[in-house]
C-alpha cells in the first residue's frame, strides 16, 4: 500500500496519492469550516419531485432515510431569510455571469429545475450523509441507470472520453461508499462509528475505486481553482442584502485561502493537476461533449427516483456539484467574457462536493491506519 501512495492517481495527472493527501491536510480544516457556515450549510431544493424514468412507487421506511426540513421562515439563518422572502417573487438564479444577460440553460449540466419550483429549506449539517440502510434492489436499479448512463452512440473511438465520465461516476459512488462506512450504525452501540469492513468491501478492496475517488478530488478542485483564477468569485453575489457585504468579503477571501495551498503546489511542480484540454480534441468532439452533458444532465435526474430521502439529498447534491465542475471546466474558456450562468444552488452543491471529497480521502487515510493497526494485532 505504501508503494501504491506514490503512485499518480490516473494517467492524466502527474499528482500522487501521497501528495493529495499532504494537499488535503492543509485544506481540510479550511474547507470543514467553511460548510459550517450558515449560508454554505443551507440547501435548497425540491425533495419529492416524481422519477422521470419509471414509476415504482417505493418508498423507504427506516428512521435514517429521513430529512428534517426548515419549515418555519424564523428557523433559517438570517443570511438566508431575505431569500425566503423573495422566493415568493420567483428570484432564484442569482449569479448571472452572461455579459449579454441572456441565460445559457443549454451548457448546463444538472437539472437545475428541481430548484426552481416547491422547494424545501434542508440544513445539511443536521443531516449528515451517512448509513441509511437503504440498499437491496432499489438502490441497485439506481446505480444501474446511473452507469447506463455511461453508453454513447456516436463519434470517434471515445475511450478517453468514456473512461473519464466513468471515472468520475465511480469516483462519487466511492466517495460516497466512503461516507457511509465512516458513519455506519453500529446497532449494539446504537451509534455511527467507522466500520472498516463495510470501507474495505466496498472500497478499499478495490485501488481503482479508490483511484476514481481521488480523481475526482482533482478534477473538482481544478474547478474551484479555475473560477478563482479567472475572477468568478469576485462576480459571485452569495446575497442581493447589503447587510451580508461584508461577509460576502469573508467567503470570497476563505476561497483564496482554500485554494492558496492547491496554486502553490501546482508552481512548485510546475504543472497543471489535471488538463481539461487532453479531453474532446477529436474532430467529433462537440457532439460527444454534448452526449456526455446531457448523460450527466440525466443522472441529476435520476436522483428523483432515490426511495430514500436523506439519500437522495446527498445524491442531487453531489450530482449537482460533479455537474457544475464540468461546466466551468469544459464551458468557461475565456477570462474576459463569462459564457456560463452559475445559481446559488449549483455554487453551494460545488463547494460542498468538494468537503465531501476531502472528507473521503481524510477518512481512505484513517481506514489505511485502522487496517495498519488491525494487521499489527494479528
Ligand atoms: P452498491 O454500493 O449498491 O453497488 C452496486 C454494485 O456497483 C456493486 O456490487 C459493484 O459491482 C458496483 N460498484 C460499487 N462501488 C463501485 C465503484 N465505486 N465503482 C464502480 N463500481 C462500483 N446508502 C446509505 O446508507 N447512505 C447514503 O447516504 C446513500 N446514498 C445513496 C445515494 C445514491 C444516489 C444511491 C443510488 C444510493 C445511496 N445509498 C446510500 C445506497 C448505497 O450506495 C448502496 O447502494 C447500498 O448500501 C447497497 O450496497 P451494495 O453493497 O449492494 O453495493
């Protein structure tokens, strides 16, 4: 395993898991309190829109797959009560970045509909993601569409193309793998604790799921790093209230600190982390850019058909977050002129994809100590 550390992560990297982890160390406490923050932690969206793709009806019974609800407008943090208010006037989209004003709905990558319309208020911090027992053939069917999603019709051979979009699939299935062994319900304790049994057969047995989860850690942390290279946060209005200004400042300055740490490991070994442009450089590559938009744009969808709501919350966000690092990586190409949108909710879903990220390979790094030790005591 020590071997496989220094290994890079995926051939379009030059990064190793070693250095990841390093780089993690410093950004985790970072990003883990920027979550925490009142307008971070606040999700927006409608949690029982009906499944596109077929009709089963089912539902999930346990206790965990619940989502306790901000129903009482005084129960939200401030910084989003002027929000709550003028929802009632329809304002939603409140980054538009278009020069031209006009809305750019065909670059996006989620189904951003589910955010317009009979929406819920979700604190996420008092919903963690974790075990749920949802599982068995409802779940199953899920992953299934979720990897069907992965077939394209046309263009040329495609393999970079089709083993990227696969990769970063897994690479979520994984990270979110990650989170539920981390907090699985130990049922004598009554408790969540690590089980580094469930971690070690859904994931750690397995170096290429673990390379994927990895991966997208990378591919998500480019995004964040290539808005902040090209100036979007400082476009960016988390509130249209004068009295949050000063906290806009605070978050705006929280990603320069974030992201310090990622730049300056990027001059010193003077490359990129991951090169969006090795990507889609064929003579067909805008219709296959197009297939996998509107595969991924389907997967956002799929998660209405998710039985269990806690599940399907972390699911919508999670798809949104991966969605939004792909359109800011594959869509914003010039600095000078903003070609994408990008909505509250989409700023929200990136951001705390990217905790959930960092939270799984802090927790590959604790599972690695607890099967060191386990070994040890043999
Ligand atoms: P699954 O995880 O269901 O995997 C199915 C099959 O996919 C495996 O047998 C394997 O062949 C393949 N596979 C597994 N991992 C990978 C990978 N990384 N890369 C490639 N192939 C892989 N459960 C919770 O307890 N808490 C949650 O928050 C939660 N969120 C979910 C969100 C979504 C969107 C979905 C679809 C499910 C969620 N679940 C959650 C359920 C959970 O993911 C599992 O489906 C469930 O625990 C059953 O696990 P399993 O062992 O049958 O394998």
């Amino acid at each position: 395993y020590e071997t496989f550390l220094n290994h890079t992560v995926d051939e379009s990297t030059g990064v190793t898991f070693n250095e990841i982890n390093q780089l993690n160390n410093e950004i985790r406490p970072i990003i883990k309190n920027l979550v925490q923050e009142n307008f971070f932690r606040i999700f927006r969206l409608n949690l029982f829109k009906e499944c596109p793709f077929w009709n089963d009806g089912g539902f999930c019974m346990h206790r965990s797959c619940a989502v306790d609800t901000i129903d009482d407008w005084n129960d939200l943090p401030e910084i989003w009560q002027p929000e709550a208010l003028g929802k009632l006037e329809g304002s939603t989209l409140v980054n538009n970045l278009n020069d031209d004003n006009s809305t750019n709905y065909d670059k996006d990558y989620c189904d951003l509909d589910g955010f317009l319309y009979d929406t819920v208020y979700v604190d996420l911090v008092a919903n963690p993601e974790r075990f749920t027992g949802y599982g068995g053939d409802q779940s199953w069917q899920i992953w299934k569409s979720i990897y069907n999603e992965n077939c394209f019709n046309l263009g040329h051979d495609q393999c970079l193309e089709k083993n990227f979009f696969y990769k970063i699939i897994s690479g979520m299935h994984a990270s979110i793998s990650t989170h539920l062994s981390n907090e699985y319900l130990n049922k004598q304790l009554m408790d969540y604790k690590p089980s580094l049994e469930q971690f070690m057969i859904r994931v750690g047995n397995h170096p290429d799921r673990i390379a994927n989860l990895y991966l997208n850690y990378i591919v998500v942390l480019k995004s964040l790093i290539k808005l902040e290279t090209y100036g979007v946060f400082d476009h960016l209005n988390f509130t249209d209230d004068s009295n949050f200004v000063e906290k806009e400042c605070e978050f705006k300055s929280s990603f320069r600190t974030l992201l310090n740490p990622a730049v300056e490991f990027t001059n010193s070994k003077n490359q990129c982390m991951f090169e969006e442009d090795v990507l889609f450089k064929e003579d067909d590559s805008l219709i296959v850019k197009e297939e996998i938009r509107e595969n991924f744009y389907n997967i956002t969808r799929i998660m209405d058909c998710v039985h269990c709501d806690r599940c399907r919350l972390w699911g919508k966000l999670q798809t949104t977050g991966y969605g939004t690092a792909l359109k800011v990586l594959f869509e914003l190409k010039d600095k000078e002129h903003f070609q994408i949108n990008l909505s509250k909710m989409e700023i929200i879903a990136l951001v705390n994809t990217f905790d959930r990220l960092s939270k799984s390979v802090e927790s590959v790094m604790m599972f690695k100590n607890m099967y060191d030790e386990a070994i040890r005591r043999e």
